[in-house]
C-alpha cells in the first residue's frame, strides 16, 4: 500500500515537473514566420502618391553598374562566399528579416515605445523633471514615450519609411537590376525568388530610413539600431536578394528621404507641446471662467498634465486650420444632472467589477511600459497584414496611413482635451478606484476612444472583410476605459465619432494615392 | 520528532508573501519538523495581515505617494492528516484581499492557490543528546479563480502552478531545537489579459515565462509538548526575472528576492485537548522587487482523533 503510494507520488511529482518545467521558453505571435512572398510587386509603386516629398526623384539615385561589369561580379562573389557557411545564428536573422522589414522595423519601434513609456520620477521638492532632448542620456530620459509622443513617432518613421520605398520603387523600375540569383544562377534564393528588381534594396531603404529618423525619435538608441540596420543588410545580402551596391544605394536613398521628415518634424510644434506653468494655469483660468471645475492631476506629488500643447502640432493629414474643426462641442457641464449621472454610471461599474470586465480593461489598457494604444492598433494591423502577402511597399503605404491617423487622431484627441480640462471621474467621485492607472491628462475625450475610432476607420478600408471585427475592437476598447473607471460615457462615444472623423482623412488619401 | 508525535499540525505559515507581489501565501506551509500522528487530522483556520511602505524598485528603495501603504490580508484554511508518524499530507487554501491606503488603484479579493503537500520523515535517529531528523516535503499549489496577476501590487497573487520539492533536517536537544532546509519551486508560465509585454524586450504573447526560485530557511528555539517559540530566518531567491526600471510598476516575472526574520508562537491548551493558538510577527530585512512587508499572522487549530484508540488524555509527548 504504502509503495504504491510512494511509486505514485513520484511519478505524479515526475509528471508535473515536466509539464512545468519543460516548455518554458515562450514564442512570440511573430517569431517564425515564412519569408515574404508578395503577391503582387507593385512594380509601378513608384507613381503612388507622396507625402512629403515632391515626387519620387527629389532624391536622384545613380545608375547601377552593369551586371556584367567586373564590380558587380566582385558583389556577386561576396554572395558566394557569404553563402559558404550560413551559422544557425546568421540563418535566425535571415528568416528574422526574411518576414518581412516593415514589420520587423515597426514592431521594434514598438519595443522602444515600450521601452521609453516611462513617467519620470519627481525631483525632492515635488517638482517633475523634463526628459530633455539635448542631454537625452541623463534621468528622466529622453523621450517619455506618453501615447502623442508615440503616435507622433510612429507616423513619422512610418511615413518616411512610405516616401522612401516609393522612390526606391521609382528607381527600381527605372534600372530594372534584377536580384542576384537571376544574374548568378549558382546563387541561393534563401527567402525565395522575386521579380522585384533589387536595386536600390528595399531592406536598406528601410535600415536607412528608420536609423537616421533615431536621432530625433529615440537618441539613446542610435547604435541600438544602427546594429539591427547592419544586420539586415548582412542577412539580406547573405540571403542572396541584395549585393553590397544595392544595400548602399538604398541606405543613402532612406537617409535622405528621413531627413526631409526630422526638418519637418523638428518644426511640427512638438517641441514645445510640454508647455509651462503658464499655459497649465491658463487651462485652469479658462475652465473656471466657462462656470466649470478644472481637471487637476491625482497623481501625488501632482503630475503637471501630459503635453497640454500637442493638440497645436502640425497633423498629416489635414491642414493645422482643420484640428480646432474637428473638436467636438463641450462635455456635460461639471455641475450638470448628466455628468453626476455619469459619474454615478462609473462609480457602479467599478465597485464589483466582473472578471470579464477586468480582462477587457487589461487588454485594451496599454498604459506605462506598454507601446501604447497607437502601437497596439500597430499591432493588431500587422498581424493582419502579415496574411495579406503585402509588398513591402504597400506594407509602408498601409503602415502610413495607419500611424498618420494616430497621430492626428492624437492632436485632435489632445486639442479638445485641453480646450475643455474636464475632469475625471475619481476627481468627481474620490471613491472611484480604477482598475488600471488614471492617465495624467483631463478625460473629454477619451484617447482610446479617439485612436481607436481612427484605427478602426482605415483599417476597415484596407481591409474590407474585417471592417465589422475593427469595429468591435474599437468599440471595446472604448468601452474598456468606463470599466476602468477613467472616463465616463461621453468621453468614449464621443471620443470614437472624433476619431472616425480623422481616419475619414486617411481613407480619402487612401483612395486618391495611387495605390489601390 | 518522536517526542513530539502528537503535535497539532504546523502551524507556521509564513507570510512570505513579501508582495509587491504576494507571493503565494501558502507556498511554504510545510517547512517545520512537526508530524501528525497516525490518523489524526488537523483542521484550522488562519489570518494574516501584511503591509508595506518601502519597496525595492530593483535594489533602490524607495516609496510611493500613489501607493501609500500597500496591504494584503489572508484568511486560510489549512488541514493536516497523518497517514502514519513519517507520513503526513496537507492541504491549504487562502482567501486574499489587497488594498492600497494612497492612490486611485482599486484592489482585489478572492480565492488565491490551493496547495497540497506530502511531508515524509524517513530518518529518524538518536545523535548525541538529540534526536535528528530528515525530511522530504513535495508540494504542489494552482489557483482556484481566474484572479488577474498582472495588477501587481494589486494582484493576489502570481496564477502559477508551483511545484515545490524541499529537503529538511531537524535536530532537537531537550526542548531546545534547530530545523534548517532548502527549497526549490518549479514555477509554470502564466498567462496574462494582454497580447503584448516588456520586459527587458518587447514579447508579443500573452505568456509570461515565469522564473524558478529557491529559498532556504532556518528556525530555532523551545519545542515542548505544550509550546513552541522560535525564531525563523527565511531567504528567497527568484532564479532569473528581471528588475523593475525607475518609475515602472512591478510585473510578475520579476527577480523577486527576500529575506525576513520573524518569531512564532504556538501555545495547546490544556483545558481543551487537541486545541491551540498560534501567532506570530515577521519582517523584511532585505529585499529586491518586493515590498519591505511587516505582517502579523494568528491561528486556531483543532486535531480529530480517528485512530479509533482511546483518547489520550495527555499529549502523546508527555506520556514518554
């Protein structure tokens, strides 16, 4: 008897320590995907729309040598030689990149939003201090990656990352160099075989553009990925789809398309979107003036509030003129029977939350430390993407959209918050406890709300079939905010109408772009 | 422990629960050199209060104005049975309840892990004056809700399966006693409501690789029939994880690690046979991604006789 029991413990023991400890390496959504194989090239691209550049020759790229001259045969035998002995490790970038390089560049520009979206710890005397720009190394550091900042970011890599491939698509057309393993048919097609022709090279197009628009975005990780940009133009080349003067050639076309995009960006108003303790009274004044009670900030010491000016930054999509258009008319007042029945509506979801509810507010909360909800309506359309087998450069055109109605979806958002300073429901009601923490700006309208209503918008042109699933995320996502406890009602309704408004924009330029 | 045979159960439950992330609050229930004796169940009722100010936020302690004081309290309920004098099993199942004094964070309540144990005493010898013991304990605990773990320090718990495997040796000498032992747990992955983390990279998934840990403790003091007082030093180890960054909320992979020194008391009655109290204090010394935790804890415990012998009218320890 007493065996048995013994000879069972053991074996239950055996069994779950194997269960527990055998598979705990995890595997990410995208961690082993098949090489990109478009459907279609998109071999005209090169006429598509720009954004910010004139047409796709602003940036003139030189002819490539002939494919039977001496130089491009020495490039070809650097192939040769690269291809000798593929190491597992070399092997992993190549199917890394092979997935595709929009994706691979978007989800690390999500990592270092992640990375970066830290509120910065207070000075001694209950001051905060400012991320600065020009001593990015120091604490706090530079940037604090909030949702505008990141929207911003996002819109701006991913934009130039559209008008870089459109040229490069403009001169592959035009030199018509074919891959490598076209010229040399001793060549391995690793990621398999195209007719895009490959000069300038997309993946160093990429590399290019995304490393210089670092400088302005993310200055502490410069050489993070100037290292990512070297490795995918070695795996590229050592796959077999680039020689050495096709990386080159669209490393210096993606350098130069970025830096038409940081002067804009370094002049869009960004810059000063923090404010000063002016302007932060100011809000207060006016709130007070309009018989209503001004937000205040609940964190302790108080926080002074998130980018009060961003709604003033230069949008993509419409002109400056058109933001203060776009505001929707006011809140219920603070004193009105309405916002005390909104608040009463939080007060009652938070008390017992359900478990359904909790999920909802977890999934959707993207709050400190996360990529934001920018980056997660990043995330959901890549992974949509990634089964469409875009082109790479429709991936960017895609992106751009994406991330340029975020963006605007922001300064709209950040503009009606500021022009109202409504509080939020715990500054109403001290006994709403949140489920996830208060975002340190005024409530009217919700920023989910906002970013996803856009989101929603463009992504259900890009991709029809999924239009009604978009909208239910959107939907949700707004909803998660009042199961949260951070906003009321109006904030999210209102908040999603905002935001389809501005994702109309994208969807305007989306049908006169060229592309589709 | 012969001279000890008809102790109530162990009664210790230390809160090692150090929280920011409570950590399992039952995960060390069997760590004392106590046995049931054969057929003989014990039942009891536990409650514990901890609470914390300071935390290490990686090594750097500090506060949070937005937390204020952080508190867990902990209802359990803990049962011992004697399959023979070397062979006990033990089940245990706490209520938990977090709540933050500062701050707009709403806290959570619910059934956190059950645990089960299996204490084996396969040696038991006369060294010295003293009498020595070993011990081989297995433990397995998982949650009984869907709680959410990735709230912390909100959260009541970390939702992974835990297997514990710990070695354990006593030594008494009159009624003067040390016990010290090791413990390795196997720690699951878990998964959490969101599709993306980052950690000290970005993960898009919504599991959570959750490092192993290991912890030895040491006790000593006076062991009678009647009471026991003893000093217990603790130290936690998580084998891995990553630190929470300045300014950033804790995550449930972090490297939590621990040490507490506390005290614990248990009296048996006289007037009542088979009953007693217990109480105890604990308190952090040192810490890494873990609330410097102070916590309280009392218990009442009440041993069933079902050996079908006559009822000993006098504990079993006495009688030798």
């Amino acid at each position: 008897m007493k065996k048995i029991f013994f000879s069972t413990a053991i074996l239950a023991t055996g069994i779950i320590f194997l269960q527990l400890s055998c598979s705990k390496a995890i595997t990410g959504r995208t961690d082993n995907l098949p090489p990109l194989n478009p459907a279609k090239i998109d071999l005209d691209a090169g006429n598509w729309k720009t954004i910010l550049l004139t047409g796709p020759t602003d940036f003139p790229v030189a002819a490539p040598t002939a494919v039977n001259s001496t130089a491009y045969v020495a490039e070809l035998n650097e192939i040769k030689s690269l291809q000798q002995n593929i190491s597992d490790d070399e092997q992993a970038k190549i199917s890394y990149w092979g997935a595709g390089s929009v994706l691979r560049w978007n989800e690390l520009m999500r990592q270092l939003v992640a990375k970066y979206n830290l509120p910065p710890y207070q000075n001694a005397d209950g001051t905060y201090p400012f991320p600065n720009a020009n001593n990015p190394f120091a604490y706090p550091l530079f940037p604090f990656a909030n949702p505008p900042y990141a929207a911003r970011a996002y819109a701006y890599v991913s934009a130039a990352q559209y008008d870089a491939l459109v040229a490069a698509w403009y001169y592959k057309k035009l030199y018509n160099r074919p891959a490598p393993y076209k010229t040399d048919p001793t060549i391995t097609a690793r990621l398999g075989a195209t007719d895009l022709p490959s000069y300038p090279s997309e993946d160093a197009v990429l590399a290019g553009v995304t490393a210089e628009m670092m400088k302005l975005l993310f200055p502490d990780e410069i050489a993070f990925i100037q290292q990512k940009a070297d490795e995918e133009e070695l795996a590229k080349i050592t796959a077999g789809s680039a020689t050495r003067s096709d990386i080159e050639a669209g490393e210096a076309l993606g350098r130069l398309v970025a830096q038409k995009f940081t002067t804009r960006a370094r002049a869009d108003k960004a810059g000063a979107a923090a404010g000063t303790q002016t302007d932060w009274s100011n809000f207060e004044t006016v709130a007070v003036a309009r018989g209503e009670t001004p937000w205040f900030s609940l964190e302790s010491p108080r926080r002074p509030p998130m980018l009060p000016l961003f709604g003033n930054v230069t949008p993509f999509l419409f002109d400056p003129t058109i933001t203060a258009t776009l505001r929707p008319g006011p809140p219920p007042s603070t004193s009105s029977d309405q916002m005390k029945t909104e608040t009463a509506e939080i007060a009652d979801l938070v008390k017992n939350p359900t478990r359904e509810h909790t999920r909802i507010v977890q999934f959707w909360a993207d709050g400190v430390a996360t990529y934001t909800p920018p980056g997660h309506w990043n995330a959901i359309a890549a992974e949509d993407f990634i089964t469409k087998n875009f082109s790479e450069v429709r991936w960017a055109r895609d992106m751009a959209l994406l991330n340029m109605s975020l963006m605007d979806a922001a300064i709209v958002c950040w503009n009606t918050k500021y022009f109202y300073f409504n509080p939020r429901p715990t500054q109403m009601n001290t006994a709403i406890k949140t489920l996830t923490g208060i975002p340190n700006f005024p409530a009217y309208i919700s920023g989910h709300s906002t970013f996803s209503g856009a989101a929603a918008t463009i992504l259900g042109y890009i991709i029809p079939e999924r239009a009604s699933a978009y909208t239910d995320m959107a939907n949700e996502a707004s909803m998660s905010r009042m199961y949260g406890g951070i906003h009321y009602r109006s904030d999210c309704g209102i908040g999603l109408t905002t935001g389809q408004k501005v994702g109309a924009y994208a969807v305007a330029r989306a049908k006169t772009d060229g592309a589709d | 422990m012969k001279t000890l045979l008809a102790q109530p159960c162990r009664w210790l439950l230390v809160m090692g629960m150090l929280c920011i992330a409570h950590v399992s609050v039952t995960a060390q229930t069997d760590i004392d050199a106590i046995m049931m004796s054969k057929n003989n169940f014990c039942i009891g009722g536990m409650y514990s209060s901890s609470h914390w100010t300071d935390y290490w936020e990686g090594t750097l302690k500090r506060t949070n104005d937005n937390l204020g004081n952080v508190s867990m309290n902990m209802a359990g309920f803990m049962g011992t049975y004697g399959v023979s004098g070397k062979l006990n099993l033990l089940v245990g199942l706490p209520y938990v309840q977090t709540k933050a004094s500062a701050g707009t964070l709403h806290g959570d309540k619910g059934f956190q892990d059950l645990s089960l144990w299996v204490k084996w005493m396969p040696v038991e010898t006369h060294v010295g004056n003293g009498l020595l013991s070993v011990y081989g304990i297995g433990g397995f605990s998982f949650p009984v809700t869907n709680y959410n773990p990735d709230f912390l320090p909100m959260s009541i718990g970390m939702h992974s399966k835990n297997l514990s495997l710990r070695a354990m040796a006593d030594y008494q000498a009159g009624h003067l006693f040390a016990t010290a032992s090791g413990t390795y747990v196997v720690r699951s992955n878990i998964k959490i409501d969101r599709t993306s983390y980052y950690t000290t990279e970005l993960h898009l998934t919504n599991e959570v690789e959750m490092p192993d840990q290991s912890s030895f403790n040491i006790r000593a003091g006076y062991r009678s029939g009647r009471l026991i007082a003893e000093a217990i030093y603790n130290q936690m180890y998580t084998l891995g994880g990553f630190d929470i960054t300045r300014n950033n909320m804790p995550f449930a992979s972090n490297r939590m690690n621990a040490s507490t020194l506390g005290i614990n008391l248990k009296y048996t009655l006289k007037a009542i046979s088979g009953l007693s109290l217990i109480g105890g204090g604990e308190t952090t010394l040192a810490g890494r991604n873990v609330g410097q935790a102070n916590s309280l804890t009392g218990g009442i415990f009440y041993i069933l006789d079902f050996s079908h012998k006559q009822k000993k009218s006098v504990p079993a320890s006495n009688q030798k």
